[in-house]
C-alpha cells in the first residue's frame, strides 16, 4: 500500500505540478495576447485613455517568475530544508516588498481600466478570450491595492489607540 506522506512524489505535488502548468500556459498565451495587441492596427490608442501595454507585458513576465518561485518554494518546504534570513534583512524585504506590491497592484490597475475603455467590439485582434483573463488580472490586482491600503490604515489606527492608551 502505498503512503502519500512518505512518498517524495505525492498525489498533492502531482496537482501542484498540474495547476502550474495549467496556469503558466494560460500566462504565457496572456503574454502573447498583449504582445499582438501592440501591432494591433485597430487597437485604439487615444490619448485620453493611454494603455501602457509594456508595462502589462512586464507585469505578465513578473507573474510567471513569482508563480514559479511559489511553487519551487513550497517544493523545496516538502524537503523541510530551514534557510536562516536574519531579522533586520527580513523586515526590509517584506517592507519593500508590501510597497512594490502596492505600486505595482495600484499601475496595473489603471493600465487595465484604460484597456478596457479602448477595447472597441470590432476589432478582431483585441476580441478574443485573453481581453477578460487581463480584465481579471487588473481587478484581483484593484483588489489587492485596496487589501494594502486598509491593511496600513488599520496599523495607524491600532498603533494610534496604543499610543493614546499609554499616555
């Protein structure tokens, strides 16, 4: 019989490697929507309503790193391997990290929203099923920003009520 705990490639492993697959497939077909839509010729480009496609290329680019980073990383915890990070670098990681996160969250935000408003129904190039996974993206991403946001207003709040308790 066989045990799944023990086992160094497991049935959840397998479906991990699966959804990561799936997933990067879906990601490297969204990349190249948006690579197509840069020599779209219908693709309206006004100035009211600028998309910054590059920038949802890159976006695309950095998904794929960070969905691959998460995955080799949860491999590598399975192996329970300890890698020491010391404090003072840690909590500037995650600081500079949460910032990035909300930069980059906020700018595909926009970038998303303008897409949208460009997108005309007659143009067969922008008209296929990738429009809604990048639609998607620039509303989890919305989404995100505003986690962040409330996130850091309930630190002050509850930093603020510590502070006015103590004195």
């Amino acid at each position: 019989m066989l045990k799944t705990s023990s086992s160094p490639l497991n049935y959840s492993k397998i479906l991990t490697l699966v959804i990561y697959l799936i997933m990067m497939y879906i990601l490297i077909q969204t990349y190249y929507y948006l690579v197509k839509i840069d020599n779209c010729e219908c693709f309206n480009k006004n100035d009211k309503y600028a998309v910054n496609v590059e920038f949802m290329k890159f976006y695309q680019f950095l998904e794929m790193i960070l969905l691959t980073i998460f995955v080799f990383i949860g491999f590598l915890n399975s192996l329970k391997l300890k890698v020491v990070i010391p404090k003072m670098s840690g909590m500037f990681l995650s600081t500079l990290t949460f910032v990035l996160l909300l930069g980059v969250s906020v700018y595909m935000s926009y970038n998303t929203f303008h897409f949208y408003m460009n997108v005309k129904q007659d143009c067969k190039c922008v008209n296929s099923w990738y429009k809604y996974f990048v639609y998607f993206e620039g509303i989890s991403t919305f989404i995100t920003a505003l986690r962040i946001i409330f996130m850091i207003l309930f630190v002050f709040m509850v930093l603020i009520l510590f502070y006015n308790q103590l004195s």
